[in-house]
C-alpha cells in the first residue's frame, strides 16, 4: 500500500482512510466500479493483518 498509494491520484485520500470500510467507494465511483471485484481479490491476496 505505502508504495502504491504515491502513484495513486486519490492516493493521499487512500492514506487517510486506512483502517475504514471503503468498499463503497469500489462500487459507486465511476474509475472503481468496473475494476471493483479485481481489486477486491488483489486485496484480498495481499492483506497481511486488519487494523483494530
């Protein structure tokens, strides 16, 4: 994520939601939405813990 989120255009948003729920934003923002089940699964695969 801390690489990604540079090369990202909303990627100071991303960092200011770490730790919420933004699945709402896959599934209404126009640029998400038709890659919001790819990048569900790539989360998914990636995801090494989940913030308490």
């Amino acid at each position: 994520m801390t690489s990604f989120y540079k090369e990202h255009p909303g990627g100071k948003v991303i960092l200011n939601k770490a730790g919420q729920d933004v699945t709402w934003v896959l599934k209404t923002l126009a640029p998400h939405v038709k890659a919001a089940d790819t990048v569900m699964k790539k989360l998914k695969q990636t995801c090494i813990g989940k913030v308490k």
